[in-house]
C-alpha cells in the first residue's frame, strides 16, 4: 500500500492506521533531517579513535591501545583476515622486529580492532570534503593528542571534525614517513586476539616483545616481555595504495593549514613524494597489474593542484579525466564535480554531456527495481553504494540542477531510513522514521546491542532471490558491521543531503 503524503503540511507526530492495522508513530516537519548524522559524529566515530583513552560519561570505552607498538610482520606470511606479507617487508625492519613510532592515531576499522590503512586513507577523504564543503562547526568531543584522551558530549572549543582529520592524518602520515611507504594494514599476530571483544586496551599487555625473553618474562625493568602478543604491521608495498595516500595527503594538507601547520607541511610533502614513487613503480608494471589505477591517479592529480596552485598538476588531470569518463561515467562522475569549482567556466560545460549520460544511468536504475538505488548483489550487504549514489546525485545536483533532480538523493535516505526489502527498520542505529535496528555487529556484538550512529550494510542477497537482514542475530558482519570507511561516507552524504534539504 503506497500513501501520498503531499497535501500535509502541519508539522507533527503522525501515523497511518488502516483497519486494525495501525504503523509506528513517524515525524513529519522541516527539520526531520537536522540530525541524522549527529549519532554517528558524536558518538560511533570517537568511539573508534584508536591509541587514546575514550570515554563517555561514566563508560570507559577503552583504554589506550597497543602501546607496544607494532612488529614487523615476518615475510611470506598469511593472515587469517585476507592480509598477507610477501617474499620481504619492503622496509628497513626484520621480522618480528618493532617498528618505532607507529602506534599514533588513525581509527579501528569495524568491529575488530585493527586499522586497514585503505579505510583510513578514504575516512580522512570523507572529512576532508564535508569539512570544506560544509563547515560543521559542531563540537561535542573533547580531543587531547598529548594526553591521549578523547571524552564524548564534552566540547573543547574546536570543531570534531578538524580533530577526526588530524587524529587519522597522524597515522598514515607515520606510515608514509616510518615505513616510507603505505602499510596494508595494522592487525593482530594471532588469532585468539583477533576476535577479542571487550576494552581494545586489553588485547596485548603493552610492553614490546623481546624474544629473548621466555614466553612468560617481563623484563626486570619492566619495559618488554615475552608474552607475543603484539600487533603486527603487513607493510608489502602497493603503488596503487601508494596512490590513493596520495590523493589524501594533499586534501589533508588544506584541511590542517592553520590548525596544525606541522601536520599539514609533513602530509603535502609525503603526498608529492608518493605520487612520484607510486607512478614510476606502475609504469614498470605490465599493463594488467595498473586495473585498479585510475580513480585514485586522476584525483591525486586533482587535489595536488588545489592545494599547491601548480599547472603540472592540473594539466595531467584533464589528460587522464576525460578518457575516464568516456570509459565509466558512474565511477568517475564524482571526482569530475569535485573539480568543478576550481576551474574555468569552459570545463563545467565540458563536463554537462556527460552529466546527461549520468542522467541516463540514473533513470536506469529505476527501470532495475522500485528504489531506484544501487542494490548490492556481493557477499557484502550494499548500503556503501546507496550511500555513494546519494552523494553523487548531491553533488550533481549542486552544479547541474536543471539536468539532476534533487529528489534522487530521497532515495537514497529513504533506503537507508526504512523503505527497502524484507523489514522497515532503519539500518542506521538511533536515527530512523520508524524503528532503528537494535543489533549490529561492532565491538560490543557480544551484547546483541549497537554503537548509536553505526551504519549497516543492510540488505545481503541471497541467491536466487531473496535479500535478508537479521535483526536478532549480530554476528552477521556482511548484514551488520558498521566500518569507519561506511560510517564517514555516510557522513559526507549526511552533510550533502541536508544542504540540498535546506535549499
């Protein structure tokens, strides 16, 4: 049954009661979506800052993790979460040797607590572009990198946002300048570690190994043991990671200038530096092993030229741009806009025919199912790709608005908030016209409970034609784990859609 709700106008609390049949109480009014993103700014995201203390009231959420640092992975080892180091550590470091100075910043990744630097790399992104787009001075989180502390619903005078782009810039900047390339990811050594639940802080025993020590020594100065419990770094270089750093260095730049200036400096330089290396690296490369270049390629070039100013940059950008487009419009749309207002009025209209083919593929997907919306097929649920598709439609409709109609990007919220297969609970934890779903698998899936502002995956296919999500059951990651990657896009979108409400 569909109801048209066009004629109401009083603002209110409202439900729909057919027979004996009556729904949940629902708001209707100007400021339904003044907060949707507050949940998850507030609250999931510092929950997530790894190496600090965070608390919330009276909760400890964690203590401060791993401040034993990180060992060198050894080589030609595989890791039981898809990770893996090859032949050499591609780094200065030996096997299970400690890699100074890399246990700062950045964000646990999911429900575990390891930190996959592609993750971090694109959240960095993701608050670099809402904090120049949109400027949200909110400010309900207490940051102190010299303290390592971070204290939920309590303002400190500066915007969250610019202290999240910090606190992940501090990481992958280690990275880049520690390992002088970007890692794979931070993970457990073991396996009984990995699927550890409870206080990130407890995980290993905060000393350094020392494996000259018995397994179960502490060195009389009490400053290592023998208990190897520490996390490992699996550095293998990928230029194309390499790439992607890159990109983020240089929006990261801009963001810190003026804030912390030191930072800013050290990550313009590390981007200048990785775009250097990371292309001569795949120019040596048979062709096949560059698939994965393109995005990541153009858009360096791109933000390189809007912090720096330098033509080289942006000639190299529409060199690459173009083609791209020409090859995959709903891939590279985004990073086209983006460049829109830092260049001639000649490019936007460049760019409107294949904003029209962009047209095209929208009305496309609604011919595809009654959402109009990416629906994912993978073993991974596909709210990532309802939310990228309402960020795109955002953006396109900023710059193009005769062509893109806002009311695309009401598709994606309304997916999101409840109007989509098999229950109409919102798949973002506390935010949501009806019921939000109660169970997530995070870190405190043990709990059958959920970080408030935690974004699921939401509908997972099942062949041959059912799409599921269970609500009563948490550990089902490819349903209901909330990453720090989903989590911040859907931050960005959050940001984008209320700017188009308010319009």
């Amino acid at each position: 049954m569909k109801f048209d709700f066009t004629p109401v106008r009083d603002p209110g609390v409202y439900y729909i009661k057919y027979g004996d049949l009556k729904t949940n109480n629902f708001l209707i009014g100007d400021n339904v979506y003044d907060k949707m993103t507050d949940a998850t700014s507030d609250v999931w995201i510092p929950i997530h800052m790894d190496h600090m203390y965070v608390k919330e009231g009276y909760r400890v959420w964690h203590g401060e993790p791993f401040k034993d640092g990180y060992l060198q992975a050894p080589p030609n080892t595989d890791h039981f979460d898809l990770h893996w180091q090859g032949p050499t550590t591609d780094t200065p470091y030996k096997g299970l040797q400690l890699i100074p100075g890399l246990n700062v910043g950045g964000f646990f990744d999911a429900g575990d607590f390891d930190i996959e630097t592609g993750s971090n790399i694109g959240v960095v992104q993701n608050l670099v572009q809402s904090w120049e787009y949109f400027k949200p001075m909110r400010d309900e989180t207490f940051v102190s990198q010299k303290q390592r502390y971070v204290a939920l619903h309590r303002p400190d005078g500066t915007p969250d946002i610019l202290q999240y782009i910090e606190h992940g810039t501090l990481q992958l900047v280690a990275q880049a300048e520690i390992i002088e390339h970007m890692a794979q990811t931070l993970s457990n050594s073991v396996l009984d570690n990995y699927h550890h639940l409870g206080d990130a802080a407890s995980i290993t025993d905060g000393l350094p190994y020392n494996p000259n020590l018995g397994p179960y020594e502490v060195a009389r100065d009490g400053r290592s043991s023998g208990v190897k419990d520490d996390m490992w770094a699996f550095t293998s270089r990928d230029p194309n990671r390499d790439l992607s750093a890159a990109t983020m260095f240089a929006e990261a730049s801009r963001a810190l200038k003026g804030y912390n200036d030191e930072l800013s400096a050290r990550a313009l330089k590390q981007s200048k530096r990785l775009l250097r290396e990371a292309t001569e690296l795949l120019a040596k490369q048979p062709e096949n092993s560059n698939r994965r270049r393109g995005r990541a390629d153009i858009a360096s070039y791109l933000q390189l030229y809007i912090t720096t100013g330098e033509q080289q940059y942006i000639d190299k950008f529409q060199e690459l741009l173009w083609p791209a487009l020409d090859n995959n419009v709903s891939g590279n749309i985004l990073t086209a806009l983006h460049a829109i207002p830092h260049m001639e009025d000649s490019f936007k209209e460049k760019l409107r025919p294949y904003i029209l083919k962009y047209k095209e593929y929208i009305e496309g997907l609604d011919k595809d199912n009654p959402y109009g919306v990416t629906i994912g097929l993978g073993n991974w649920a596909g709210s990532g790709d309802v939310v990228n598709f309402g960020t795109t439609v955002c953006f396109a409709n900023k710059f193009y608005s005769e062509i893109i109609d806002a009311a695309h990007a009401f598709k994606a919220t309304n997916w999101l908030f409840g109007c989509h297969p098999y229950h109409n609970y919102s798949l973002v934890a506390t935010v949501g016209a009806t019921r939000p779903k109660a169970m997530f698998y995070g870190n405190n899936r043990a709990d059958f409970s959920f970080i408030p502002g935690n974004v699921a995956p939401g509908l997972l296919f099942r062949q041959p034609d059912h799409l599921e999500n269970y609500d009563d059951w948490p550990f089902l990651w490819g349903q209901n784990e909330g990453t720090i990657g989903g989590n911040t896009a859907y931050l960005i979108f959050g940001s984008a859609f209320k700017n188009i409400v308010a319009e």
